[in-house]
C-alpha cells in the first residue's frame, strides 16, 4: 500500500511540471522555415529519433506513458486556458511534440534511501527558431515563478523555484531548481513526500528539448541530468540536419 502511494506521488510531481515549462527555445538565426517537413509522419520520425531509450538512464527506470501532442492536445493543461494557450501555440508555428515519463522500479526504496526517482521529457518540433524563442521565454517566466501555475500540480501544498547555473547546451538553456512537498489526492492514507527537482530546457535550431529529474528522499538530482540534456541535444542536431 504505502510503495503504491509513494509512486502516485512520483507521477504527480513529475508529469505536470512538464506541463508547466511549455515548449522551449530561443533568438538565434536558423534555416528558413521552407526547408522544415510539416507532415505528421515526418515530424513524429525526427522525434522518434531524438526520444530516450531506457539505455540513456539511470539503471532502474521503467517507460511510464508517452505520446505525440499536437497543439490542441499540448494546450489541455495550459496554465492560461486552452483557448489561449491554442493561440499562443499556432503564433509560435508549433508542429508537433513528443513527451515521456520515467520512473524507477523502486519507489520505496528510494524514498527511503534517497535517490533519483523520475524523468520526464519534452520535444517540440516549431517552423522556425524565432517560434521556439518565443516558447522558451515563455518557459522562462514560468520556471522563475512557480505561483503562476500552482494549479498544474495537483497535491503539491507548497512549492519553491530558483535558477540554477547550468552548462551551456545547445543554442539557448535554461536551467531551474524546484524543491517542494505533495501530498497524493484521492487515497485513504495521507503521506507527504518532498522533492528536488532540476527542470534544463535547450533549443537546437528549430527544436526545442525540456527535461524535469525528480529526486526524494533528501537526494538532489545528480549527473544523470547534464548527461540526459547532452543525449538530447546531439541528437536534435542530427535529427535537423
């Protein structure tokens, strides 16, 4: 009962903080958008390409849910509303995204001896860089004040974000600390877990790459997050080419 409710906790941490940095990017100069594939099969193969395998992490994870969002799935969640949010997207020239959740294989285990308990990971493919500049300022306003979006965070009763230096990755990164507690709604038996997590988001060109590494137990998210951002910026390189 009690692993159960810890890995609840997990996913309640980690799913909706990706939601809560959008789609990244920045203002460098790239190719024109007349050389960018629009069709969906083309677009879901780059991001298949750039995606994760359980290879790339840490011993002990296990795929929890992925998929494709198009805009008016990626706006759902929207902390402005999905009328707003839907508009915001389409001036971007926002394509398409993918997004992935980790978690370990063992909950308990690591609330209790403290480790790295999640991964997430966003793409999104845009026509031009400009577009992926705007998603990431966006992003960006977001990481520096949590409050905005408490609402995405279904259990967290307290929350706190700062900016956290970082290497510099890609054509743009940014880099934020959170730390926090939740508490899982909807079961019997109240626990409180408390996090760190260390969201890195980078544009490649066109493309734009959002990781959240979740760790409990008193542990802060270690090299595995440097080296996950590396993974996923050489190959939006390769992906674009």
């Amino acid at each position: 009962m009690r692993t159960w409710l810890i890995a609840v906790a997990l996913a309640l941490v980690a799913v909706p903080l990706v939601v809560g940095v959008g789609c990244g990017g920045g203002d460098d100069e790239g190719p024109s958008a007349t050389t960018v594939p629009t069709d969906r099969p083309t677009l879901e193969a780059m991001l298949r390409s750039v995606a994760l395998t359980l290879d790339d992490l840490p011993p002990g994870f296990a795929l929890q849910e992925e998929a494709f969002t198009d805009n008016e799935e990626a706006a759902e969640t929207d902390p402005e509303g999905k009328q707003a949010a839907l508009a915001r997207l389409n001036e971007w020239g926002r394509l398409l995204g993918y997004s992935a959740s980790y978690m370990t294989n063992d909950p308990l285990g690591t609330f209790i001896s403290g480790g790295t308990a999640s991964v997430n990971v966003s793409l999104s493919i845009f026509q031009t860089p400009e577009g992926a500049a705007a998603g990431i300022e966006w992003g960006r306003e977001i990481a520096a004040d949590p409050s905005q979006s408490i609402a995405l965070f279904p259990g967290v009763i307290s929350i706190e974000g700062e900016p956290m230096s970082f290497s510099s990755i890609g054509d743009e990164t940014l880099a934020a600390r959170f730390t926090g507690t939740l508490r899982p709604e909807g079961v019997e038996l109240e626990v409180d877990v408390d996090f760190i997590a260390h969201l890195v988001a980078i544009r490649r060109d066109r493309a734009t790459a959002h990781i959240i590494v979740g760790a409990i137990g008193g542990a802060e998210p270690g090299q595995e997050v440097e080296d996950i951002i590396r993974t996923l910026d050489v190959r939006l390189a390769q992906a674009l080419q």
